[in-house]
C-alpha cells in the first residue's frame, strides 16, 4: 500500500457512505478502484445532523481514509448521504451535504473540483456487480424503502415514510408486531406464542409475571392482589377465583406451565410503560426475537415475517418491475441468511425478479467517483 501512495502519478478517488449512524469514508486507486485506506466517524444524515457537526464527522472519517501524503492526489470525491438526493440540485439534503462536503475537504487541503453528491440509497444500488445505472433498489433495516433508478438517479419512491406512517415489513415493523402478538396472548386476543416471553425478558420485565415466570403454586402477582394475592375478598379457592383470576393460559414449550389472568394483566401493565418510554424504532432491536422463533417453530412468529416479506413485496410492486429488472437491496433483513432474504427471494422470482444484496453504499461511491473523471 505505501508503493501505491509513494507513485505520484496515480490519481486516487474517495468514496463516502454518510447514514443515519456513521459516515465512512473509503480510499480507492482511480485505475481500479483498489481500496487503500479507510475512515469512519459519526452519523452523516444530512438532514438531522447540524452543519457543523456534518462537517466535523465527514472531515473525522476522510482524515482517517486519506494519509496526508495522498491529499495532494485525489481527483474526485463521491458521497452518497442518508437525508439527499442526487436526482434535484436545489434539493435540501443535497446542498447541506455538498456544503459540509466541501467545508471537510477545504480543512484537509483535498483541492478536488470534481465532487459528487447522492442519496445513500442511490449509492448502494450502484454498489453491486458492474456498477448498474438502471433497476430497483430495496432497503430492508430499521426502516423501509424501494426507489426505481434511472440513469443512477432516483425517479421513484415507495415507502420510507417513517414508523407512524409507513416502514412496512421493516425491522421497526417486525419488532412492534412482537410487542402486538405478546400483548394480544396477554389479553386472550391472540395465540400462544413464545414472543411474549422473549419480549418481556428482553424489556427487562419481573420474571414472575413471565409466562411461566412463577413457581407452582405461587400467588399471582396482578393488579389488587395483596403480597402476590389474587385481590381483596378473594382467596384462590374461593368460588370467585375464577372469575378474577381467569382460565390460566398454557405457555408454549412449557410443558404444563400456566399464564394467570392476574399475571397476564401484571405483564401488560409493566410492558406498555417500557415500549411507552423508548423513541419507537427501538422496537427494531426485537425483530432478532421473531427470527429466533421462527426458527423454532413458532407459528405466530413465522406469520409475521411472511407478512413483512409479503409487505416488501408490496412496496417493490408498486414499482411496477418488468421482468429480469434489477433488484438491489441492503439492510440487516435482507443479508445473507437475514430472516427475509428467502422469504423475498422466492415471491420476486414469482415476478421474474433476482435479488442482489450488497452491505452498504461505499463501493457505490467509489464507483460513483471514478466516474466523474
């Protein structure tokens, strides 16, 4: 790699990938794109990121990718930013990003004129095998979003429109219908499922309102009962029992194991304040749990993700594909062995679609740079 610094007459490319939670920067060798160094630092939306803060964190990762030696030698600069879009110039997140850009590559002494700027989403979908300029792209993490690309720019969009409004089959989807089903087994809507365990003991929730958290013949722990009693004035084997306490609920894969109606009331009410308390795509960070079910059999959640693979391929539908279009996707439900790939997979192939997965939008970038020389 110091040979490759050492030759002054090869120019060099920068490529940044700038999400929601860290921007990184990559060195690549102009002729072939061979990375050389690498940087990374905080997030790089270049919506909710102030200015400054933008610059700072672009300046932090390019510093780290770019030895001073070879600042005198980049030729282009390419980003592809959460937050912008390439496809208008007057577009907001484009001209913060291309401000903070430019402020971070002025303080590194990096003179490039040639610097380009695109949606993260736009680089990622440049980031597969050959570079494409024209197909789908498919983001399938935290959120949820689809963009038709044409001429390496975006011309559509389906989705992406946050959890209250949208994000369908995304990871804030998957995690919060893991809270709906552990609460509807809580409330006798729903079946059994081991997502109301899972659930609870990820949230930090009191074993003994678990299902099957407490011993055998321990009192329940509900609202109005005394010391873990079933409430004033009933006893638990007084004819009003029943009526207070409910039919017990069987606990899926625990053997005889009982849910009381008083800890099914105790587990909603401790659950709501927690989910309540938490910006609402935390709910993301459950979405493991449904895979991990799934895996094992458990009805509920196996339904749910066949859902949010029957949601994304809604979302990509309404992109109207033709036959044999490209489809590029990134994000953690869609990787390799990610709990949708094969879900999705197989209903595309029904549309005479394939499926390219790629990490992120850094080669993208560097690609997206080379080709402003």
């Amino acid at each position: 790699m110091n040979n490759d610094f050492n030759q002054k007459s090869r120019e060099l490319v920068v490529g940044l990938d700038a999400g929601g939670t860290r921007t990184r920067a990559v060195l690549a060798a102009a002729a072939d794109g061979r990375v050389l160094g690498e940087g990374a630092a905080g997030p790089g939306n270049a919506l909710t990121v102030p200015l400054p803060r933008l610059t700072d964190h672009l300046a932090e990762a390019l510093a780290r990718a770019v030895p001073e030696s070879a600042r005198g030698r980049v030729a282009a600069v390419a980003g592809g930013f959460a937050g912008a879009t390439g496809a208008a110039e007057d577009d907001p997140g484009r001209l913060n990003a291309l401000t903070a850009l430019t402020a971070a590559l002025r303080r590194l002494g990096i003179g490039t004129a040639s610097i380009g700027i695109s949606s993260d989403i736009e680089a990622a979908f440049a980031s597969a095998p050959g570079t494409p300029a024209d197909g789908l792209a498919l983001v399938a993490g935290t959120g949820a979003v689809a963009m038709r690309i044409t001429g390496r720019r975006c011309t559509a969009t389906v989705d992406g429109d946050g959890w209250l409004l949208g994000d369908d089959g995304s990871g804030f989807w998957i995690g919060r219908e893991a809270v709906r089903a552990a609460l509807r087994m809580a409330d006798g809507r729903g079946g059994q499922t081991t997502l109301a365990g899972a659930v609870g003991r990820t949230l930090g929730l009191p074993r003994e309102v678990l299902p099957g958290g407490r011993g055998p013949g321990a009192p329940p722990v509900g609202p109005g009962a005394s010391h873990g009693g079933p409430g004033p004035g009933v006893t638990h084997g007084s004819p009003g029992a029943d009526a207070v306490l409910g039919t017990p609920t069987p606990v899926p894969g625990a053997g005889s194991a009982t849910w009381a109606l008083a800890d099914r009331e105790a587990y909603r009410m401790h659950l709501l304040p927690v989910v309540m308390a938490e910006p609402p795509t935390r709910l993301a960070r459950l979405a493991p749990l449904v895979a991990e079910a799934a895996r094992e059999k458990d009805p509920v959640a196996a339904a749910i993700l066949d859902e949010a693979a029957g949601q994304l391929t809604d979302t990509v539908r309404a992109l109207v594909p033709q036959p044999g279009e490209r489809v590029v996707a990134t994000g953690g439900l869609l990787g390799p062995g990610g709990p949708l790939t094969a879900l999705l997979t197989t209903r595309l192939q029904a549309l005479g679609l394939s499926l390219d997965w790629v990490a992120d939008g850094c080669a993208g970038s560097v690609a997206l740079a080379r080709l402003l020389l």
